[in-house]
C-alpha cells in the first residue's frame, strides 16, 4: 500500500471505533496494520447491523457496514489473548510493532503482560497508546466510557439541539459518534508525534488519551466563550454562539444554511435579499451588534427567504460571495460534483471479488498519494500468513 507510513507496523488491539478509526487512518497512510480479533467472534461492530453489504449475487456478506467504515487496509489475525500461546504470539508481534494500539479498561493487559511497563523492558523504542472512556487517572478511571455517554458528560449536548422553548427542544446527541471519532484523530496526531520524537531520540513513549478529555478539548470556541464570560452557553439550534446570521434558514422549498462572516457580507446578504435597509439599521451594523439584536434580526431575514426556493438563494447569494449551501441529505452528499470531484466515494476490492463501496481518506499527499487498495478483512483472514511470515507460525 501507498503512501507516507511505508514500513510502519501497527499492532491494533483496539476494537469498536475509537482506536479502529485511528488504525485506518494509519493504514491509510501506508502502515501495515494487525488487527488482533477474537477467535469465532472478532469486533463487536462486525455484528452492527443491517445495513450488511451484499455480494454482487445480491447474498448477505455478512460484513456490516458500521465494520466496513473503519477497518479498510488492515491485516485481521485471530488470537486468543487469554490464552498464554496467544500472549506469547501478541508479545513477539509486539516485537516486530512500531506502534501498540488498545483500548482496554485501565490495567486490563497488565495481567497478560501485555502493558506498557512490561512491553517497554524487551521493546524501548515502542510507541503504545491507550485508549480509554476517562484516561489511566483520576475518579473515574476504571469506569468504562461510551461516546453517547461522553457527549453528555462532557457538555456536547448541553450545546447541541434546539432551545427547550422552542418545538422539539432539548439537548440532542450528534448524528455521528464524534467524541470516539475525535478521539480516534487525536491518537493519529499523537502517534506521528511519538514517532517523530523517537526519530530524533531513538525512545518510544507511552500515550494515554480519553474520550472524556477529548471531548472537552474540542469544545472550541464554546469552551472559551464559558471560561471568559462565565456564562454557560446554551442550545441555539443550528444558530452560531457568536456570529449572526450564521445558521440554517427556512426558504420556500427547504432549508439553506447561511453563514455570513462579516459586515460586507452581511451588506450584500441584506441587498440580496431585498431588504438592504437593515445593512443601515444602527442594530445590525456590527457582527457584535447582530448577536446582540438576532432576535429582531433573524424574524426579518426569515420572511425574505421564504419568497423563494433553494436553488434561487444558493444562486443569488453565492454570486455575491455570500457563503450559503443547501443542506443535503446523504444521497445529495453523493451526487454533489464537488464531492465527486474530489473522489470521496471509492469503490475497493475485496478477496472474495466483490466491490465494497466507502469514504476516501480526505488527505491529498503530493509526494505519497494514497491508495484503497485492501478492503476491511474477512474475521481472521492473515492469520496464518502474518504469523507465520514472521517465523510464528501455528
């Protein structure tokens, strides 16, 4: 496989979506990547279904598409890690990995001998990092953390949903598992970061990563606007926390999003829109101004827009550099020639000769250029073959 991480080797302990997410983006990058699996069983998303991709007779593959969307490019290998033959065989892979991967309970692997403290006597030049719901410290510890979970617990729903005023309010949970998917991305940064220390030191090093901290490091601009105010931000619906107009707006025959930026903006969104007036409203002269006044501001915007329909404000808008877009189903997603363009829809052969459908890594190497060439495994697939081609074998 292509790409930058040619002859990077990635031991993956890890399972659901957190650590598998990093793994494939490793993979993505070129790394050989040894998924451990148990035996009869293997991830717990391979039974996360339906959708279960079908062959091309139309029969069930038995591959659910939750599995699909984090697993291409890795190697799985089924290896009974309670077992001591299976301890052994993860401690020589260990051995031959530059990166440990896992997401445990605290001191899960230490039993095994599978811990970092044990692995780091035999292997210095290790870099392993765990995955855990709170980090290896702290109260919470030892209990297990689930990314639903996490976003409540770490103030993502409390800023996520419609006010509990407006119809349908409450706090909502995003449509996506964004705190494992996070988390996932931090341990990609973290490990390239390890690996480039060890470049220059020769050391590897050990990385404790939670999804609790995670998810509160990416509240942003939300996290700052609390701690320099000391007011606690509430629900907005799709509403900016700090710049107006900037959410999504009825129109005749749908929604658009309207995210306008600054004060010229807004001058040409107000012309557009047939309502110029209110670029010269004292109220609305400033972004500050408009966040103060949205609630007579956003009224008036509204009954403008529902004299057309989508197509006629992207349009209009779009021509006078005023940042606007349809909110796309996900089959719009798909069919959008700018998404088509960039070739985020690939299709990837499997073993079997079947195509399996998934998203492209986003990431455009110049040098290294990427390339999908190994679909997600069948349960236990190169276990013979990596084993064995490490002098292992059964």
């Amino acid at each position: 496989m292509a790409g930058p991480l040619q002859g990077v080797k990635v031991l993956d302990l890890s399972r659901i979506l957190a650590g598998p997410w990093a793994s494939q983006v490793l993979a993505d990058y070129g790394a050989e990547v040894w998924k451990i699996e148990k035996p009869g069983e293997g991830d717990d998303t391979r039974q996360w279904g339906p959708p279960f991709l079908h062959d091309q007779e139309g029969q069930n593959t038995g591959q659910s598409a939750y599995f699909l969307s984090a697993n291409r490019g890795k190697k799985s290998l089924c290896i009974d890690i309670q077992t001591e033959q299976g301890q052994l065989q993860i401690k020589q892979l260990a051995q031959q990995a530059d990166i440990l991967l896992e997401n445990y309970k605290v001191g899960g692997l230490a039993r095994y001998g599978l811990n970092y403290a044990s692995l780091k006597a035999s292997h210095p030049r290790l870099i392993y990092c765990s995955i855990t719901g709170f980090g290896q410290t702290g109260p919470y510890a030892n209990q297990a953390g689930y990314d639903a979970m996490i976003q409540g617990l770490g103030g993502l729903m409390s800023i996520t949903g419609e006010p509990d005023t407006h119809p349908g309010g409450g706090p909502q949970k995003v449509g996506v598992a964004v705190a494992d998917l996070m988390t996932g991305m931090y341990a990609v940064s973290a490990i390239l970061a390890a690996l480039h220390h060890r470049n220059q030191t020769g050391q590897g090093q050990y990385i404790d990563l939670a999804l609790l901290d995670t998810q509160v490091a990416w509240l942003a601009n939300q996290a700052s606007n609390y701690l320099v105010s000391g007011e606690v931000p509430q629900r907005l619906g799709t509403a900016h926390p700090n710049i107006v107009p900037y959410q999504a707006m009825q129109v005749k025959d749908g929604f658009i999003l309207l995210a306008v930026g600054n004060d010229r903006q807004f001058r040409s969104c107000c012309a557009v829109l047939g309502c110029a007036d209110l670029a010269d409203d004292p109220r609305f002269s400033s972004n500050a101004l408009r966040v103060q006044h949205r609630d007579v501001l956003i009224p008036r915007l509204a009954t403008q827009l529902l004299q057309h329909g989508v197509a006629h404000w992207v349009k209009a808008l779009s021509e006078q550099h005023v940042p606007c877009g349809p909110i796309n189903n996900l089959e719009q997603v798909f069919a959008n020639p700018q998404v088509q363009a960039r070739g985020m829809h690939i299709q990837v052969m499997h073993a079997k000769g079947y195509q399996v459908p998934m998203v492209a890594n986003p990431v455009k190497f110049s040098a290294t250029p990427l390339s999908f060439d190994s679909a997600p495994p069948e349960l236990g697939e190169h276990t013979d073959a990596v084993l064995q081609q490490l002098g292992k074998g059964r």
